[in-house]
C-alpha cells in the first residue's frame, strides 16, 4: 500500500519534471546559440500549453510555479554580500534609490491611465526597476492568486527580457555617441538594463572597468529587492503596518545573504547555490510558461507592453539626467566611490 507521501509526490512529479525538460531545453539554447534562457523557457513552455489541463501534470506545474520559485528567489541571497553594497560611495547608492522607486511609483501611476490594474504597475515598475523576470517572479508571489496575474506576469517576464536583450545591444552604442565616460557608461548600464545577466553582457562589451561598475550597480539595485517586497506586503492589501509578517521565502532571502556576508560560506558553496538558485527560477518560469495560454497573453492588448516600454525609458532618462547633471563620482581602481 502506497503511503500519502508516495501518493502526493508522484501527483506532483510528472509536472515538475515536465517543466524540468522545458528548462534544460532552454539552458541548451541559451549556451549554445546566445538565447535569453527565461525567455527560451517561457516561449516552449508555452508550447506544451495543452499539458496544463492534464490531470496528471496540472498539480505538479502548479507548485513548480510557486514553491520552486520562492527557493530560488531565497537562493538568490548567496548572490549578495554587505561587501557589495559597500563597495560603492552613499551618494551613488543613494542615487540608485531614487531611480527605482521613482520608477516603480511611475509604474504605479501610469497603469490606471492606461486603463490597467495598478497592481500590474506595481509588477512591472519593480520589474524594471531591480532586476527583471526574477524580481517579476519575488512580486508575483506576493499579490492577490489568480489567472490574469498568471497572464500578468508571463507577459511581463517576456517583455523585460526581450527589452533587455535589446538595451544589451544599444545601450552602449547610444551612450559612446552621447560622449559618456566609460565610468559613465557602466554606471548607466548598471542602473538602467533589467536583467544581471545582460547588465554583464553589456557593461564588459565596452571595457573591464565599465563592467565592474555595471555589476556593482546591478547587484545593489537587486539587493534592493527584500525592502521591495517588504513594501508589497504592505501597499497589496495582503498585510499591514500592525500585522506584517514576511514570507518565508524572504526571510530565507535574507538569511542567505546575512550569510553570505559574514565571510564563512566559501566561494565555490555561494557560486553552487547561485547556480542552484538560476537552474530553480528556470524551471519555475518554464512551469508558468506552460500553464499560460499565448493567445491569453495576446488578449492582454498593446497597453501592455506599452506601460513597460514606458517605464524603461523613463528609468533610462531619469538615469541619464541623474549621471549629465553634475559629477559626483570618480573612478578608483575600477569601482565608484561616492
């Protein structure tokens, strides 16, 4: 006689190995032929849509999509360190502050006067602002469950991935024709493209200093994300200032980096989880990739995408203002110092 245990994992197996199929089928696209791997995941999990109706796969893809994903993002914190966010002077930390909420507040204002849920601004203005589809998956898994977030953040992991292939490519053109200093350059680099994996592919396309910068920059902005998601908490109705209790997968998020600050996990371990931590979010974007309906995503109209092109320009002139209005930086060694 089965035991439950035996019982359940063997509901929820089939689904999670589905998606682990789908994600090993991206990654070799991605090492292969340069593809985004969130996006290889989320565009052939959308192939197998038809699976998430199979009564043999449904459970499983729903707790990939969930459970599977907050381990990665609390994975995410052996990514960080202290040393990270000291490694650059107050004010230019401060001046990465600003930007990401004055982004996330744009995206807050904006959705209602494109006639969308301010919630989905609140999704996509943290997306752009930290760290692309992995700070669209953190928030996702805060809001109100349903179908159209499912829908939300597909369309939203999609959008900022492909924006950030795009920005990995123009970006350092449009900044060597403006005349940026190569300091400059990766400071903006850092500050405005979504994803880490495209802030690195950029910032070192134009020089080693312009990619230190680039991820040092990146790295404080995603180390952001625990008080974003404080803040979510809060303004989502899903808690309150008197009662606030933060998820697990946050906590973990922060142990991790707690952690990893102190100087006793060793390199090799924290590069281990990192890549654990990658290989999770993967397998959890390729099970909301198949349980999501392209012509579902294509309903959601032009409004869309147009709040994220929005909130990326806007990031990116914020930035660009923050960077030609006055010099309150210089280069030390390949770092910024405030």
């Amino acid at each position: 006689m089965n035991s439950p245990v035996a019982v359940q994992t063997g509901k929820l197996s089939r689904g999670f190995l589905l998606a682990c199929l789908v994600a090993a089928a991206a990654q070799f696209l991605s090492d292969h032929y340069g593809a985004p791997a969130m996006l290889m995941a989320l565009l052939i999990g959308i192939a197998f849509n038809f699976m998430a109706t199979d009564a043999r796969c449904a459970p499983g893809l729903e707790m990939t999509s969930r459970t599977v994903l907050r381990a990665g993002v609390a994975l995410l914190g052996f990514r960080l360190s202290i040393a990270d966010l000291s490694a650059l002077g107050f004010r230019s930390f401060a001046v990465v502050i600003g930007l990401m909420a004055l982004t996330i507040g744009f995206g807050i204002v904006m959705a209602p006067l494109l006639k969308r849920r301010w919630r989905f601004g609140l999704l996509t203005g943290g997306s752009v602002a930290i760290c692309g589809a992995s700070a669209a998956l953190a928030i996702s898994a805060l809001l109100p469950k349903g179908k159209q977030l499912e829908q939300d953040t597909l369309f939203t992991v999609v959008a900022v991935t492909a924006l950030s292939t795009l920005a990995m490519i123009f970006y350092p053109v449009l900044f060597g024709l403006l005349g940026l200093t190569d300091a400059q350059s990766g400071f903006l680099i850092g500050a405005t493209i979504h994803d880490v994996a495209q802030v690195i592919g950029a910032g070192y396309s134009i020089d080693e200093a312009a990619g230190n910068i680039a991820t040092i920059i990146k790295l404080q902005r995603v180390m952001m994300l625990p008080l974003v998601l404080l803040v979510v908490i809060l303004v989502s109705g899903e808690g309150s200032a008197g009662s606030l209790r933060l998820p697990g997968f946050v906590i973990a998020f922060l142990g991790c980096f707690a952690l990893n600050s102190t100087g006793l996990v060793s390199e090799s371990l924290a590069a281990l989880a990192a890549t654990l931590s990658g290989w999770l979010l993967l397998i959890a974007i390729s099970a909301l990739g198949v349980r999501t309906s392209l012509a579902a995503v294509f309903n959601l109209g032009p409004r869309h995408l147009l709040l994220i092109v929005a909130e990326t320009v806007f990031l990116l002139v914020m930035a660009l203002g923050s960077v030609v209005s006055r010099e309150w930086w210089k280069l030390e060694g390949g770092v910024i110092s405030g």
